[in-house]
C-alpha cells in the first residue's frame, strides 16, 4: 500500500482515487464530458476501484448525486469492497441537505464534506447559521465532517469558526464556474492553494492538482507533495478512456515522489 497518513482517526492512503471523470465532469469542454460519461458504466468505474485497491490505493471520493456513479457506489460497497468512500455532500437531488447526509451515511461514507460550491456561496453570504445547522446535523453520525471550497478565502473563513475536521483545498480557483463566470485556471492559484493547506492545521484533501489535466501529471504530484503539509493527501480524478493503466502509473509517480 501506498504511505499512508491518519486522517481524523482514518487510516487514508496519500492518494485518494477521484471521480469527476466517472460522471463526465471533464472541467474541459462538452465533448470530453461526453467522452468520459460514455467510457464509465457502472462495471467500468468498479473495475477502477479494484484496480486502484491492487495498486495501493485504500480510499475513493465521489459525489452523491450522479445517478450512474452513486449506483456504483451502492453495488461496490454491499458487495463487501474494501475502499474506504468519502462523499462530497450536495443537498440538489435530495429534500434537504440533511437527508442527503444522512443517505450517504447510510450508504456506507467513512467520512464526508459539503460541496464546494455551496460553501463558496455561503461565504459570498457569511452565511455561517447554515453550515452550522448542516455541521451539528452531521455530528450525529459520528464521521469526519470537512468542506471544500475553492479559494482560499473560503478556507480561511470556514477554519475561523472552528466547526468542522477537515478541509478539502482546491489547487485552482475554479469556483468562477459555479458563479456563472466559465473555467478559469491559472497558475498563480496553486501557490496561494497550497500556503492554504499549510496554514490550516487541520488535515487538507487538496484536489484539481493537476488543473484537469491541463498539467504534467509528475510535475503536479511533485509540487503538491512538496508545498502541502506532510499529513495532508491529495485528491486525483483518473480517466483511463486515455490510458488504460492510468490509475498504476499514477501510483508509481506517487512513490516516486514520496521516496517509496
């Protein structure tokens, strides 16, 4: 198995396997989307899973609303699959974010966090009476309960209030998206990304490392592993529509990083 770090009492491997390219968000264009939605069914994105569980990997993160990818979870974990899932929490599909918590949970989610683009938006508003009601509803269930978020000063804010156990750090500010303003990657984002997670003391999930494949998939693990704090991990979706053994070679650049 790959290093692995505790994160708020789980035993999670360094790299965590992604699963935007499971649900067709590519964070590219239409057509890719489209390219990934059709190369992952169901039986695909389990076979990912068991490849990247041969490979060293220990933990997966999905969302909880992509019909076809929330399906693969629910048949992958009943069937006894030893990844750990930690879902990224969205309330659109469900009655209240509260029941979208509480179905995840049931579900089998070992840990858990609140979209991105949710928490943005309650920053945008200082909104922090609803992460509270969202948080103190989530305690009941005894997992670990994190943000995302995709400036730093969403982070910084959300840390201030002390409310949750981890955060989840996008290298890109690509939260202009959910704000209707289209992709915007550059550069300068990954560096403030990452004195981010080095400046929150809670453990961080850093993600889009890469900037969605717009960067060498080596010189992105390196730079991560080299500006997050040493019990952090990173979050990596993998399309192997591109490269079959994507997920293995992956891994073996993360053990190369990491001195493995």
């Amino acid at each position: 198995m790959l290093p692995t770090v505790d994160f708020c009492g789980l035993t999670v491997t360094r790299l965590i396997l992604g699963a935007n390219p499971f649900g067709g968000y590519s964070h590219q264009n239409p057509q890719r989307d489209q390219e990934m939605k059709s190369y992952y069914t169901v039986e695909r994105i389990k076979e990912t899973w068991g490849r990247a569980e041969a490979a060293g990997l220990n933990t997966v993160i999905t969302n909880n609303e992509t019909p076809h990818v929330l399906q693969a979870v629910r048949e992958y974990l009943s069937a006894g699959g030893p990844l750990q899932w930690i879902a990224q929490i969205s309330g659109s599909n469900y009655p209240s974010m509260h029941k979208a918590i509480d179905t995840a949970v049931e579900i089998g989610c070992k840990a858990f966090y609140f979209h991105g683009g949710l928490t943005d938006k309650l920053f945008g508003e200082k909104d922090d009476k609803t992460l509270r009601d969202w948080v103190k509803h989530a305690r009941q269930h005894g997992v670990p309960v994190g943000v995302a978020g995709h400036a730093p000063e969403t982070h910084d804010w959300i840390d201030s209030l002390n409310l949750v156990d981890f955060h989840v750090v996008c290298f890109f500010n690509c939260g202009s998206l959910h704000s209707g303003k289209g992709h915007k990657f550059k550069l300068a984002d990954m560096a403030r990304a990452a004195e981010c997670a080095r400046r929150i003391r809670k453990p961080c999930i850093a993600y889009k490392i890469m900037g969605a494949g717009r960067i060498d998939a080596g010189m992105a693990f390196e730079y991560a592993f080299e500006n997050i704090k040493p019990t952090d991990v990173v979050n990596v979706g993998m399309h192997r529509g591109d490269k079959d053994n994507m997920v293995e070679e992956n891994v073996a650049l993360v053990k190369k990083v990491l001195g493995c």
